[in-house]
C-alpha cells in the first residue's frame, strides 16, 4: 500500500514538510459553474443587482480567497502567490455563469486548492448577491482543470 504523505507513522493528520522540495513555477486553473434563472443573468449584465456589481465583487472575493486559503483549508501551505485572475463568462441561454481561476506562484508546493478556492468563494459571492432575485441557484462542477510545476508534473483534466 503506497504511503500517504499527510498522515504521521502512527496514521494521524499532518501538514506536509515541503522544504527539500525544488522551487518551481507552478500555474492552476480551476472551473465552476453558477446556474441561474436566464431573468437573473440579465439583471446581472445590466448592473440591476441591488448589491451592486456582482462580477466585480465576486472577483476580489475570488482573490481574496485564494490568498486566504492555507486560513481555511487545515493542511495547506501559506503560499506567496504571484498572479490569481478569476474571470466569468456569462451564457444567458443556458442559464449559466462560468468561472475560471488562474493561480500562480514560484514555490515548493502547488496553487491547485487556492484556485479551486478562488472558483468556490467567487460562486458563493455570486449566489449572496443575486438570492434575493433568485431562490434557485445551484453552484457545480468546480474542478481542477490544468496544472503545472513541480514534482508530479503537468495535469489536464481530460474532457
């Protein structure tokens, strides 16, 4: 059985010692979905939403978070991060907003958790911002899409 690198030799949770690792550049792109009522995504693209310019929120909310991730996620690293990007694209007929989260950083370990955070916190803003327009929201399939840098190696989700 493969030994798993966050557990001690008594088989308890620990943070991983990356300090022999190489220093690498290392980018991650996440993806998430936010599906709405088609009404609500054109409120969202006329600036109608009460609460103010919902996508500019949900992208500082989005850095915000990726910056704060090793704060929320016990076992990750405080990373210094060298560029987060989180963008949305809007599609009205399906009733749908994507997000993308790009991270990245020059370190020992990896930014996939702080992209897929980045992808988490920007729906869950989206959501705040529009639920009292629409009771219906459902946040999906966020997901690591790419990564890259370090040990492992490059990764891209198939499909």
């Amino acid at each position: 059985m493969a030994e798993f690198s966050h557990l001690d030799e008594k088989g308890k949770a620990k943070m991983v010692d990356v300090t022999a690792k190489d220093v690498s550049t290392r980018e991650a792109i996440a993806h998430g979905k936010v599906l709405m009522h088609k009404n609500t995504i054109l409120l969202i693209e006329r600036g109608k939403i009460p609460k103010g310019d919902v996508y500019a929120v949900a992208k500082i909310a989005g850095i915000m978070a990726a910056k704060k991730t090793s704060d929320m996620i016990p076992m990750c690293h405080p990373l210094e991060l060298t560029g987060v990007d989180v963008e949305f694209t809007a599609n009205e007929a399906l009733g749908e907003i994507t997000i993308h989260a790009t991270v990245r950083n020059v370190g020992r370990t990896g930014v996939e958790m702080e992209a897929m955070t980045a992808v988490s916190v920007a729906a869950l803003t989206i959501y705040d911002m529009c639920k009292s327009a629409d009771k219906n929201i459902i946040l999906t399939d966020i997901k690591l899409l790419s990564k890259r840098g370090g040990k492992s190696g490059a990764f891209m989700r198939d499909g």
